[in-house]
C-alpha cells in the first residue's frame, strides 16, 4: 500500500534529524506522505558547531534555523509546519532555574494540545510519531512533547473535543521513537575491539549506567532503512548551527552500520487496529478495512 500518511511530532528544529529520519526518508521514497510538526522554534538552542560559532549567527538563530530546517526536510524528502511555541531551553544548575516566561512547556497543556489536533485534522495521518514519556532525554520541551502527542492522539477523533479545530480525524497507531540502543552501540563496539581500533563512542558506553537497562526490551518495531541513513545524514549536517560535522554522530561508517545495525527503533504506544509484534512496518495492520473503519468511527462521533 502506499498513499498512506505518517506524522512525526518533535520538540526542536534537528530533533527529527536525529530521531527516525532514515524511516521518515524511507517512508516518502516509498511514496508516503510524511509530516514533520516542530512544536518549538529552536530558539534558545546554543552553537554547538565550532565552525558556525561566528558574528552574527546567534543574532540570527531564529531565521538561520528555519533555514536548516527546510534543507533538513528536503534531505528527508519530507513536509514539515512549525507550530509556532518558544523552545524553553535546557535549565542548567543547582536548584535548576525556573522556565523562562511564555516558554513552551509552560503553555497550558490545552492550548498546545488544541495547535496540534488542529494539524492532526488537517493532515489526516494513519500512524503518528512522539517520544516516550521521559523524552527520550529530559529536556522540558521533550517531556511536553509527549504529553501534548498523546492527548492529541486522543482528542483528534473526538467531535466535542477541540470543535473549532477542524473534522474530527482518528489516528490508527501512535509510536515512541527509541534512539539510545545499548545493544546497538555496544555491536558497534564488538567490531572495533575485532580491528583493534579505538571505539569512537567509548563516551556513550562509559556513561552507561547498569540501572538505566536497554530500552531495547520496550521496542516492538524495526524498520529496515539502512538505505536512507546517508540522507538522515545529509539532514543532520543541514542543521549545521547544532551538529558538528566532525562530531561522534558520523563517526561510525555508513556501510558499517548498514552491515550491523540497519534499522530504527520504535514501541507501538497506542493501537486502534489489530497488529502482531515483532512489527518491520509502522503501517502494519492498516488495511482497507481498518481504513474503512476508521471512517466509520469517524462518521458516528459526528
Ligand atoms: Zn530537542
């Protein structure tokens, strides 16, 4: 089947880059249409490139960001729409300073979950993406993030939710996005040890604590798409105020990971069909019918 369509909701400007791009890439190749919503501007996102962190790009941050963003989205092959909110940034300190007024996790959960279910009905989608509810990593934006996707995945369907937000559309799937793989890294790990090399993210490793596990035990879906990992790079380095392109994010040989590890990972959160796991498709259990009856549930909320 194609012609079906998958949303992916994130917090920041480059977090769809480096959260499932290669299946996003894979999904539009395959002629899907694919959604980015980025619920913040990246505003207060720092340089983290060294060779960007020159006169003139912090006063433009706003501008320059969106400027990557659509490069990135080209890269992906992908559409994407801003849904206009003020990154909180990342606080930092000891207590943690309060958010910054007006930033986006202070929103009342209400009004961002009415922008997004707004864009949910617009765009129709049969599968969403968000992150699970820590994050992914604990970044305030990160953690509204999944508040605001699940209760959109909830309200969108529902007619007396949101009415000036559009026709009540409902949802089929909605998946976590799962990044950090220990197994994942620690294969990569295995093959340097085999050619006596230094393993370039020996960091990552080292910083793993033993109570922190595998998410790996919650993933129910890979999705083969080694194919795409040079254009998920090619969107990485568009965000080129936030990715090093020297950094630990390219260290590892394309063809290597193609060999080792080429998929992504993700946990079915919410069904409204009837699929079986282990999963290799995120539309799986998306047919006629289930389409069909999609839209019958659609019809009696009316
Ligand atoms: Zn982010």
């Amino acid at each position: 089947m194609s012609g079906l369509r998958l949303m992916a909701v994130h917090a920041h400007p480059d977090d769809e880059s480096s959260k499932g791009a290669a299946t996003m890439a894979r999904y539009a190749d395959e002629g899907h249409e694919v959604l980015v919503v980025t619920l913040t501007g990246g505003e207060r996102g720092d340089v983290l490139n060294p060779a960007m962190d020159i006169p003139g790009v912090v006063e433009r941050m706003n501008e320059i960001r969106r400027e990557e963003m659509a490069q990135a989205a080209r890269a992906l092959g992908v559409q994407q729409t801003w849904l206009g909110f003020i990154d909180s940034g990342l606080p930092e300190g000891d207590p943690l300073p309060p958010l910054p007024e007006g930033s986006f996790a202070l929103v009342p959960l209400e009004e961002s979950t009415e922008a997004l279910v707004k864009v949910v009905r617009e765009f129709r989608p049969h599968v969403m993406i968000t992150y699970d509810e820590n994050g992914g990593y604990p970044h305030p934006d990160h953690i509204r993030c999944h508040q605001v996707s699940m209760a959109a995945y909830e309200a969108a369907g529902k007619a007396d939710r949101f009415p000036d937000a559009g026709e009540p559309w409902t949802v089929s799937k909605l998946y976590y996005t799962h990044g950090f793989i220990r197994r994942r890294l620690e294969l990569f790990k295995e093959e340097y040890d085999q050619r006596g090399e230094a393993f370039p993210l020996q960091d990552w490793i080292d910083r793993w604590r033993p109570e922190h596990g595998d998410i790996m035990a919650r993933v129910t879906t890979q999705i083969q798409c080694g194919k795409y990992f040079a254009n998920r790079d090619e969107a990485l380095r568009a965000h080129a105020t936030q990715i090093d392109p020297n950094g630990v994010f390219f260290a590892i040989p394309l063809e290597l990971q193609r060999r080792i590890w080429p998929t992504e990972e993700y946990e079915l959160a919410k069904t409204r069909v009837k699929t079986s796991i282990p999963e290799t498709d995120l539309f799986a259990g998306i047919t006629d019918d289930a389409l069909a009856g999609v839209r019958d549930a659609r019809e009696t909320t009316k």
